[in-house]
C-alpha cells in the first residue's frame, strides 16, 4: 500500500512538472514576441492595420511609436541592406568584377524581369551592380557581389553576422544571402504563418529595432543615402549609360510630408517599407513590414501626419539665456551663468515632458582670470521617460586676475551696455580730435623745416658776397 502511495506521488509530480514546463515555454514565446521598443509617449496610439511597425526620431534617437518592433521576423530587407553596407565599406565602387557562373545560375531564380541583363564573363563595376541589387533587387548582382566580398556565400553570411555583431543587432540572425525564410523542425512557411505566435520556429530573422541600427548606420554614407533619395540612379555600362528606377517612387509625391528618401522590397510574400524625411523639424525614420504585398505608401504618410500633430521640437535651452544660479571662482568673486548652446529636444505637443527638478553640476574649482563665455559647469534636465539632457554654462562676464578698481569696471562695463557704448564712443572722439591735433602739429613742423632750410641757403648766400 505504501509502495502504491509512493508511486501515484511520483506520477503526480512529474505530470506538474512536465505542465510547468508546457507553461513556461508558452509564457517565455509570448514575452519574446511582445517586447517593445520604448516609446517617447504611451498615449500616442494611432490606429495602423500593419503588423509590425516603427518609427525614430533619428535626431534625437527616440522611438516616437512602436508596434511589435522587436519581435523576430523574416525580414529579407536586412539582408539586402546589410550586404549593401559591407560592399560601400569595403569595396571600391570603381572596380571591376567579372560575374561567375554561379551568380548567374543563381539569377536564374530570380522571377523578377531587370532592366539589365548580366551576361557571364562580362564586367561591370561595383557600383553597377549595387544599384541593380538595390533598385531592382537582382539577385545575380547580389551573390556577384558576395563573392567579391568573402570568396563564398557562406563567408559572406558569416561577415552579415559579424556585422550584425557590432552594429548591436541582437536579435538577428543570418543564415543564407537573401533573407529566405528557414524555419526550425522542417516546418514550412504559409499563409498560415502567424508572425507572432510562430516566431520561435524561425532562424532566419531580424527585428525593426535592429533595422533601424542597420539602417541609422548605413545612411551615415554619402553613397548609401543616394540609393534610398535618387528616383533615378544613373549608372555605367561598358558601352553606355543607363537609368534605374527607384522601388519606392510613388512615396515621393508625398512632398507635404517632407519625405526624403524611401526604400522597399517584396520577397517571400512579405512587404517592407521605410522612408525618411522631415516634417515641421522633426527627422523621423518610419518602417513597415507584414505578410501582404502592400507598399504601406498611404499609412506612412498618415502617420507622419500624426506625428507632426502630436510631437514637437522646441528649444530645451537657448543660446545667452540667464540661468537662475551662481558660481564662484577660489578667491570668493560670484560668477554670473549663461547657457553657452542652443540645445532641442522633442516632447509631445499638450507635454513639456520635463521633471521639475533640474541639477547644476559645476567643474571647479575655477581660477582668475575667468573669461567671459568659458565653461564653468553643466545643468542636468531630466525628462518624463528618465532620459537625462546635459547643457553646458559658462560665465556672463570676464573675471580678471585680481579683485581691483579697474576689475570692477570692467565687469560693471559689461553688465550696463549702455554706459560702455557711451564710453566707446568718447574714445572714438578723443581719438578723432587727437588725430586732428597730430595733423597740425606735423604741418606746422613742415613749416619750421621750410623755415630752417630757407635761412640755410640765405646765410650761405651772404657767406658768399662776402668773400667776393
């Protein structure tokens, strides 16, 4: 009896921990597909019937709105912009490459018509075959080019990876050239595909929030921000010039919006969009990506319009403005502060999104001489999301290296503008007045000169009828 207790509390005991087990797998797949970027404001919410979604304000590296940006998914986009990156690194955009059999094999694939095609044992330069990889997204530019980086595919991969690394992409993870779905457990890739609930199935995948490092990063290059604002991309051939045209053109009629550049693919039947611009001061980066074949062209824009209506930049800080403090230099004498720069940030329109509580730090001790606009300390504004803003202050006025009289009047000259405009220009007169003095002073010494020369000559005449 006691034998058939202990094993009916076996049983029980492991049927709880195989349960527990089921639950925290579950719970842990949730938490991974529903983590979000944080956002500047909760409240902003506009309605998008895209699924996943993010947009920056690029300037000040805040995210503005986020819906499941950091949930892994197939985005062939990184791939694609990421190989572009390696080649402006590390490639000469003059030099030639003779395109492989394999590269056009690969081609062969591609179901896409292009408007050149690439003959093998043929040559093109980089630059060539970057635009068709990016405009048209060829895919026998795109593995020529690999192989001109890395020798392989393989290598190629394990440098995206590398790449990935640095550029602090977390949760991406590349694993053929192109982004073509790979999926864990030979699972396959439908229409029944649910790109939150099945997202622990994929191995191939990336995230908006490490796009967007991707991305931030790539359009620090002259070349790179071209390929995203050209809407055509004029190219060489061997015997002639070519234009490409834009995959995103359409997005640039939005000129109210204050689009700048734009970007999209379609591929593994998932859509993804981003553009770039500025709107009533505020750079933003905005990307789209879902199953579907849709551009997103009118949601973006909308959503631009929303953001222009709920956010806003204004100054922090201004240039010259008074700050309500003081220092003081080791010998004791107060040093009146001023902010030394124009400082922005972004908040929601109806916020100021500031704590109230503001910090002077100062970087004393200071030492006379003390001149007028050096750095004397930093004020810390903390705004609503923790965020912390340094502006640094210096001093109104200059500080000589002793306590004295002439000190003293300086810094009185400086605080009334008025007085030493006065003085400014007595000085100019009694310069101007001592100038005309000077004037007369050298005629008059002309004359004597004159005078000197004339008795000369008459003393030198008389000399003369004398001795004859």
């Amino acid at each position: 009896m006691q034998r058939s207790g202990s094993i009916f509390t076996s049983i029980l005991l492991s049927f709880c921990f195989i349960l527990l087990s089921f639950s925290s797998a579950i719970y842990g797949r949730n938490v991974e597909a529903g983590i979000e970027a944080p956002q500047l404001s909760s409240e902003f919410d506009p309605s998008i019937n895209v699924n996943n979604v993010l947009a920056i304000s690029t300037e000040f590296d805040k995210t503005l709105f986020a819906q499941q940006a950091n949930s892994p998914i197939p985005l062939p986009a990184a791939n694609h912009i990421m190989l572009s990156l390696l080649v402006i690194e590390q490639l000469n955009l003059e030099e030639s490459i003779t395109v492989s059999a394999n590269a056009i094999a690969f081609g062969e694939q591609d179901p896409k018509n292009h408007t050149i095609t690439i003959e093998q044992n043929e040559t093109y330069l980089v630059s060539t075959l970057l635009a068709l990889h990016m405009y048209e997204h060829s895919y026998t530019a795109a593995l020529a080019l690999a192989e001109k980086l890395a020798g392989t595919v393989a290598a190629c991969v394990e440098l995206m990876n590398q790449k990935a690394k640095h550029l602090d992409m977390q949760n991406t993870n590349f694993t053929n050239l192109l982004g073509f779905v790979e999926l864990k457990n030979n699972a396959t890739w439908s229409q029944d595909f649910n790109l939150i609930e099945d997202a622990h199935l994929l191995i191939q995948k990336s995230t908006l929030n490490d796009m967007s490092n991707l991305v931030t990063t790539f359009l620090k290059n002259q070349t790179a921000e071209q390929l995203f604002s050209q809407r055509e991309y004029y190219t060489r051939l061997p015997d002639s010039m070519i234009a490409l045209h834009h995959p995103f053109d359409q997005v640039f009629s939005a000129v109210d919006q204050g689009v700048t550049g734009a970007w999209n693919l379609k591929q593994n039947e998932m859509s993804f969009s981003l553009i770039i611009g500025e709107q009533n001061h505020i750079k933003y980066l905005i990307m789209m990506t879902d199953k579907t074949r849709n551009t997103f062209t009118k949601t973006m824009v909308d959503l631009v319009q929303d953001i222009v209506d709920y956010y806003t930049v204004t100054p922090l800080v201004s240039q010259g403005k008074a700050y309500p403090g003081t220092d003081q230099t080791k010998q004791g004498d107060k040093i009146e502060l001023i902010f030394l720069k124009t400082i922005n940030y972004i908040h929601p329109v109806a916020d100021n999104f500031l704590h109230p509580a503001v910090k002077y730090v100062s970087h004393g001790p200071h030492s006379r001489p003390l001149p007028r606009g050096s750095t004397v300390g930093h004020v810390v504004f903390t705004l609503n999301d923790g965020d912390q803003i340094q502006a640094e202050v210096g001093s109104s006025e200059s500080i000589l290296s002793g306590n004295t009289l002439l000190s003293r009047l300086f810094n009185s000259l400086q605080q009334n503008p008025n007085l030493s405009n006065l003085i400014i220009i007595l000085i100019l007169l009694l310069c101007i007045i001592i100038f005309i003095r000077i004037i007369k002073l050298i005629r008059e010494l002309a004359n004597q000169i004159r005078l000197y020369r004339l008795n000369s000559i008459q003393k030198k005449l008389k000399d003369r009828i004398n001795k004859s």
